[in-house]
C-alpha cells in the first residue's frame, strides 16, 4: 500500500502555492487538507514561513483587494501551523540558499525554513525544483 506524504513524514512546511492551492481547490488541495487534519490532531507539525504570510497578503490584495488580502491572512493564521519568523539561523541559511540558487528571497526564507524546521517543503513552485538537494519537497502540478 503507498503511504501519503502525512503518513511519512512528522514535519511539513506550506509554500504560498499550496495555500493557494487549498484557497482556490487547485490541484493538490485534498493532500494539503490531509496534512492540515493531521496537524490538528497533534499528529505532524506545519509551518509557514513569514514570507508567505507577507506574500499571502500582498498576491490578495492586488488581486482582490484589501479587505479579501485580510481575511485571507487571517484565514491562514488560523490554519494548525506554526509561523516561524526570522532568526539568525534562518537569516543566514536564506543568505546561504539565495546566493547559491536563482530565485526569490521570498522563496529563499522558505526554503530555508524547511532547512530549520526538518519539513517536507510543499508546494506548486517550478522554482524549488533547483533545491531538491537542499531539503525534501513535495510537488504538486503546476498551474
């Protein structure tokens, strides 16, 4: 029997995309679903980079506007996960990650998050495919 990505793993961190997926039913929601019940059965751990609240709120708002960007990054806080600010550690494995790889700094907090944390990082970013050596992810199709 395959096992699903919660039955393997204790720690999980959501890239932006796989809020959104969940957000919008995109593909890979029901297995971010899965992880989120999970997590708020004390079962694994979730975490989300600051980076993703900030981007959270600011894709929102210039789509939807400000009031839907606040309900959003409310709607997210209230997920079972823990968000894990900046800290030296992170900071200087973000600078670490960033001058190593081409891609955002956004994307490079994340990434370095999902160092910290342990965490399967999950997303729908093409960009993360280049840090496959750096931490375990898990893709879902891209748009």
């Amino acid at each position: 029997m395959k096992k699903t990505v919660e039955e393997k793993n204790k720690a999980f961190v959501l890239d932006t995309s796989a809020i959104f997926a969940l957000r919008d039913d995109e593909a890979g929601a029901d297995e971010v679903e899965a992880i989120l019940r999970d997590g708020e059965k004390g079962e694994v751990d979730i975490f989300v980079s600051f980076m993703t609240l900030m981007e959270i709120l600011y894709i929102v708002w210039r789509k939807e506007g400000k009031e839907a960007a606040q309900n959003a990054y409310a709607e997210t806080k209230m997920l079972p996960i823990e968000i894990v600010n900046v800290d030296e550690v992170v900071l200087l494995q973000a600078g670490s990650i960033k001058a190593r790889f081409v891609l955002s700094v956004m994307d490079a907090f994340i990434i370095a998050t999902a160092k910290e944390k342990g965490g399967v990082l999950i997303h729908k970013d093409p960009e993360f495919e280049q840090v496959t050596g750096e931490v375990q992810c898990t893709s879902f199709p891209y748009k």
